[in-house]
C-alpha cells in the first residue's frame, strides 16, 4: 500500500511542495524525488547510490533544504464518506 508523503525544497531561491505517493519514504529517496521533480534525468539517478553524491548533484542544480512529512492531513474520499456515514454530500452550482 502506498502513503501520501510531501516534499518540500528550495530551488533557485524558490519554496516547493510536491505531494508523491510512496510505499516509505526516507531523505535518501526525498532528495530523489526532488531532483526528478526538478528536471534531472533518470538515467543519472541510477548511478547516484551515496547520499553525498546525491546532495552533490542537487546542489549543483540549485537545489537545497529538501525535507519530507507524511501527509497525514490528506484524506481520501473513502475515509470522507466513512466520516460521514456513507452519505456523499452535493453541492448546487
């Protein structure tokens, strides 16, 4: 089962957040994710096994303080129907 995990970086100055859904989640694989997100190529993600390296590389693209949270405060639609005892709430547009 996958988790609702947030990313969240610095890149070039700017604040981030991107949501992934992960099966765990660690800083290794947040600062992954977030170079992915930021255009780095896969291929090259492969080589990169240290954390270092992986630091390294990000901060050359001008990537810096990534940190990641489980999204607790997401809630699915089944959880939101539950909450309310199967009743599905409409809304006149």
């Amino acid at each position: 089962m996958h988790d609702t995990y947030e990313i969240h970086y610095v890149q070039h100055g700017l604040k981030k957040v991107a949501v992934v859904h992960q099966a765990s989640m660690d800083a290794l694989v947040a600062w992954k994710t977030a170079l992915l997100l930021t255009g780095e190529c896969a291929g090259v993600m492969l080589r990169l096994r240290e954390f270092s390296e992986i630091v390294s590389k990000a901060q050359a693209s001008g990537l810096r303080n990534v940190r990641w949270n489980k999204a607790s405060h997401t809630v699915s639609w089944s959880e939101r129907a539950r909450e309310r005892g199967n009743r599905l709430e409409v809304q006149l547009i």
